[in-house]
C-alpha cells in the first residue's frame, strides 16, 4: 500500500525559511548583525515543529530541512558577531590602545610601499605650498604656470 504524501508542516517550513532568509542577510551587516539571533532562533524553532509534523503525518521535508539549514546558519553567524563585540568590549583601554597602534603601523607601512608615486606628488606639493609668500601681494609659481593676486583693502 502507498503512503499518500501530505502537506503537514508546510506552513511552518516557509515561515521558517522565511525567517531564516531574513535572519542570513542581517547576519552579515556588521554591528547590526547581532539582532539576527532573535529571528534565527524562531526561524529554527519553526522548521524544527514543521519537520515534526511532516514527519508524523507523512508530509515533505524538504523545505523544513532547508529552512533549518538556513535559519542555523544564518544565527551561527550572527553568534560570531555576539563573540567579537563581546570580546572587543572585554579589552581593557592598553590592549585597545595597542592594537589601534598596530594597525596604524601597518597601514603606514603598507602605504609607503605602495604608494610612492602619491608619496612624491605629496612632497612636490608641500614644496609648492612652501613657496607661496602673502604679504600684500600672492606669488603662487609652479613649472608651467605663475600667478600673482594683489590684496587691497577697501
């Protein structure tokens, strides 16, 4: 005798993927990701009662096991958000202090090897910005051009 297929736990399983489709996109926005656990926990819970009433009544599973999948993944992510803002927020000022420095060290390291065309065109111009005299009259002299403004007061 064959078992009829039923649509048990349908409902459930679409509100959870749903729910967990929703919960997967918001984990990955930082600092906003964290509030993801709160729908990814119903979005679990949903798919988890919907997989049991299709397993009781005979119905699909497919779309609840997918929503589970979904749902999980999605609050294990905003979970790894939970740990690091947590774990930034248990640094004390020192440890905070020094990994600011760090990172600054590398991004000035990184940038002078990168960047030495940027580095001279800034040293050219510090020499042009040197070179400009204000008294009553503004010589402004570059290679191709020279400028003068004369400032009157009224």
């Amino acid at each position: 005798m064959e078992m009829i297929k039923t649509n048990a736990g349908q409902g459930f399983g679409v509100a959870g993927l749903i729910l967990g489709i929703l919960c997967l996109f918001m984990a990955f926005i930082p600092c906003i990701g964290v509030i993801a656990i709160g729908p990814g926990v119903i979005a679990i819970v949903l798919s988890i009662v919907g997989l049991v009433q299709a397993n009781n009544n005979n119905g699909a599973r497919g779309i609840n096991i997918a929503a589970l999948v979904v749902s999980a993944l999605g609050t294990l992510i905003a979970c790894v958000w939970l740990f690091v803002f947590v774990g930034i927020a248990s640094l004390d000022d020192e440890q905070i202090e020094g990994v600011v420095k760090d990172v600054i060290e590398e991004v000035v390291r990184e940038s002078n090897s990168c960047n030495s065309d940027l580095q001279d065109e800034l040293n050219q111009l510090e020499k042009q910005l040197d070179s400009i005299k204000v008294d009553k009259t503004i010589h402004i002299e570059t290679d191709s051009t020279k400028i003068e403004v004369h400032i009157e007061r009224k």
